[in-house]
C-alpha cells in the first residue's frame, strides 16, 4: 500500500484572520456600493439623471472604444429599424436645469421630460 500523503492546511487563527480581513473588505465595497447608488440616486433626483441611459453610458464608458463603437452602430441601426423616433427628435434638446432660475421648481423624480422646441423652431412659430 501506498504511504498516505500528508497535508498541512491552513490554521485555524489563519484561517479566522483571513476571514475577518474578507468581512472588513466586504464592508468597504458594500459602503462604496451604497454611496455610488446615492451619488446615481441624487443625480437622478435633483438633475433629471435617467438611471438606465445612466447605466449603458457606464458600460460602454468601461469598453474597449472599438467594441464599443462597434455596439453603438448596432443599436444605432436597431433604433432605426424598429422605426423608433420617427414621430420626433430622440435626440431633441431638452430643457436644462442649469438654464433655469435658482428660484424655478425643479423637475420632479418620474416625471417624463418635458421637450423644448429648439430656437429656430419658435421663431418660425412666431412668424407663421
């Protein structure tokens, strides 16, 4: 018969350090993961932020630019194929809270955007 093989394992104040390392490192990404959904939450309360666009800039912010370039065209195309956007802009100016008054009511979480013609719109309006 063959000689059993013998191993050393970790120990156990090792082993308990170890863990207790991963519990405190565990602690810190959860804390930065609650403090960056705070960040997102604030934006999207206080700065008209759309929390899903929000999140697809996020990705293709972290790709690989020709990867990335590569996936905007086929959503692009997409877009286009589905017909979506015909009735109007999607990429029509928006009303800036920056442009606003400090004393103006800010735009309220869920509330759907409220587009603004563009200037060259309204002088046209007005002259017809």
């Amino acid at each position: 018969m063959a000689e059993a093989e013998i191993r050393v394992t970790i120990t156990k104040s090792k082993l308990r350090a170890l863990l207790a390392k991963l519990s405190t490192a565990q602690g810190v990404m959860d804390e930065a993961r609650s403090s960056m959904g705070g960040l997102v939450a604030d934006a999207c309360e206080n700065q008209n932020l759309h929390k899903g666009a929000f999140r697809t800039i996020r990705k293709w912010n972290r790709m690989d630019p020709v990867k990335r370039d590569e996936e905007i065209a086929h959503v692009t195309h997409m877009i286009a194929e589905m017909g979506w956007g015909k009735a109007g802009d999607l990429f029509r100016r928006e009303a800036s809270t920056e442009d606003m008054p400090a004393s103006a009511p800010r735009p309220k979480r869920n509330n759907k955007p409220r587009l603004v013609a563009e200037p060259e719109e309204e002088l046209e309006e007005a002259a017809g």
